[in-house]
C-alpha cells in the first residue's frame, strides 16, 4: 500500500478512549429515568422526565447491549462527569501532539451547535469530505493534506422515515440555530423550502439529504431536526448502519458518520452521476478519496469491503451500471475487488 501509513498505536488507542468517553457522556446528562420504547419492531431507549405535569421524552439511541450497559451505569457516569472532561482533554492534546488533522473553529464550533442540539443524537449523520476526515482516527492512517483539501462543506443526511419515526425533534428547529450563527438559506426552486444553508460572514456551507426512494428528487422534510433536505438516489446505501465518530475540537465532539467501507462504494457510484461529468475535478476527487479507502480496506477490514460491494451490486441493475462505469475508470480495480 504505497502512500499510506499510519498513526501510532499510542494515538489510535488516544482517539477510540476519546470515543467512548464522549459516548459516556452521551448518557450520562440524563433528566430522568431510562425508558423502553418498542416501534414498528425496533427498539428504543428515551429519557422520560416530568416538566410540571407534563412527561416529557428525549431520544437516547436505538437499543444495544452496548447502550443497555451504559444506563445501568449511568448515576456511576453522572459522578464521574468532570474527571471525564479533564480525561477528555487530554486525550485530545496526545492526538494533536500524534500529527491528527486539526479542526478550523468555525467547522468545530458549528458541529459542536449542532451536537449539542441532537442532530446526530436524532439520526443525523456527517458525510462528504468532514466525514472522510473522520476516518483518520477510526482507521487509524495519516493523511496528507492534499488528501484532505477543506470545502467548506458540511453535509448532514438523515432517513426521513426514522426523523418520523424517533417522535422527538431538535428544540426549536435548525433554522433558528443556523440563524445564530449567522446562516441564511441559498435561494433554491421553492423559495419557502431551503436546504442548503450559506453563512454571511464566510464560505461555509451546509447541505441536508436524505434518501430518494421514487423516481424523482425532491425537496423532503425531516421532522427530528425541523429542517427541509435534498432527497437523493443510492443515499440509502451510504446511510445504513452508521458508526459513531469522535471530532477534535476543544474536548471532542460525538458525531455520526458513514461505515468507512459503504463511504468507499458510495462514492465511486457518485463519481459517475455528477452533473459535471465523470471526469470532472469532483468526480476525480470522489475516485481518489474511494481507492485510499478502499487500499486501506482491502488490507485491514477486506470482509467488510467485499460485503459493501456485494451489496452494491445487489441491488439491481442501475447500481451495478453506475459502479462498473466508474469501477472501469480505475485500472485493475475491477479484478481486485472481485478477488476479495
């Protein structure tokens, strides 16, 4: 695998105590008690707590045993919340001093709003160039910077059917807090209806999607975070099963990203339906960022890329023209994914 190398040890064991100390924490601000919610076959926990005489829900996470561990210790969490802090804190100063990507303030401090808020408690999950990032302290590799050029982009993508399904919503809608931040919406087609959201004071843009499941691509709502978003076709792939992800902003930031190995399918079936053209600077740069995945892949996680491919190509004959067109591109790709 020439071009790739990796952090030390000492930092890829720095970044996953990160995680789960951020993950902790997600548990450990509860109000009130733990509650099971069983919907449409799934299973759900909530935070039941009482304002006045109203009972009120807050959305934790879909049930896991990993989850179910951390509420029956989540008064021991609660204590323990300043020591983690500090914890937290360090941990981030040995990642900086191991050469892990800096955060700039306005990406950090505007993903912390967001965080804070629920929008990756609620299902929302990073994707695009931040969420290829993000891959640095789950892998474990060192990128170059040119590998990891900023766009001033930060895409967020939900399933519309689980915003409806949570029963819970960010507090105020998103709106209001991309207006804090001084955020207006992009004009589009439909006035009324935004989903792309430019900050006055700077370049920073953020986008919202969601899966397209008819012909067409709409403009669709998602409830959970008060917010209108692009529906897009072959999304659903990239979204299923998401992983959570730790941000390197003052003591870290809990977020949600795609599975590495899904991201490195996705977008070599994205890099062949930009409006641009196939071979266009975007369509280059979605190649490019598939094979280094897919080259760290096929060394340490080669089971879970095969899987991803398999289920590409199973799901019918569109996908499988939009991936063998851009599976052509790259020499020698075709042979070595089929040799998983």
């Amino acid at each position: 695998m020439a071009g790739i190398t990796y952090h030390s040890s000492l930092a890829h064991s720095a970044y996953h105590d990160l995680l789960n100390a951020l993950r902790d924490e997600r548990v450990s601000d509860l109000r009130g008690a733990p509650t099971r919610v069983e919907r449409n076959g799934r299973v759900y926990w909530y935070d039941s707590y009482r304002v006045g005489t109203e009972v009120k829900k807050a959305y934790i996470g879909e049930d896991s045993p990993q989850l179910r561990e951390r509420l029956e210790r989540a008064a021991a969490l609660k204590a323990a919340a300043a020591e983690r802090r500090s914890h937290r804190t360090r941990l981030i100063r040995i990642l900086r001093a191991e050469g892990f990507l800096p955060i700039d303030a306005a990406t950090g401090g505007l993903v912390a709003a967001l965080a804070s808020a629920g929008v990756f408690r609620l299902g929302g999950t990073i994707v695009g160039t931040l969420a290829f990032r993000l891959y640095e302290g789950e892998l474990g590799i060192r990128y170059r910077l040119d590998e990891v050029a900023q766009t001033n982009d930060i895409d967020i993508a939900s399933f519309e059917r689980l915003s409806l399904a949570l029963q819970d919503m960010v507090e105020g809608g998103l709106p209001k807090l991309l207006g804090d931040f001084s955020f207006e919406p992009v004009p589009g087609l439909d006035r009324h209806r935004s989903w792309r959201w430019r900050q006055s004071r700077s370049d920073l843009l953020i986008e919202f999607l969601t899966p397209s499941f008819a012909e067409t691509e709409e403009i669709r709502p998602l409830q959970a975070l008060g917010i209108d978003a692009q529906s897009l076709h072959y999304l659903s792939f990239l979204l299923a099963e998401p992983i959570p992800a730790a941000l390197g902003y003052r003591n870290g930031v809990l977020v949600q990203i795609p599975r590495p190995e899904r991201f490195a399918i996705h977008k070599l079936i994205v890099s062949d339906r930009r409006r641009e053209g196939a071979d266009s600077l975007k369509s280059i740069k979605d190649r490019r960022q598939a094979m280094f995945l897919i080259d760290v892949l096929a060394r340490d996680r080669p089971d879970e890329l095969r899987e991803a491919y398999q289920d590409a190509l199973s799901r019918g004959p569109r996908w499988r023209e939009r991936l063998g067109s851009a599976v052509a591109r790259v020499a020698g790709l075709s042979a070595r994914l089929d040799g998983l």
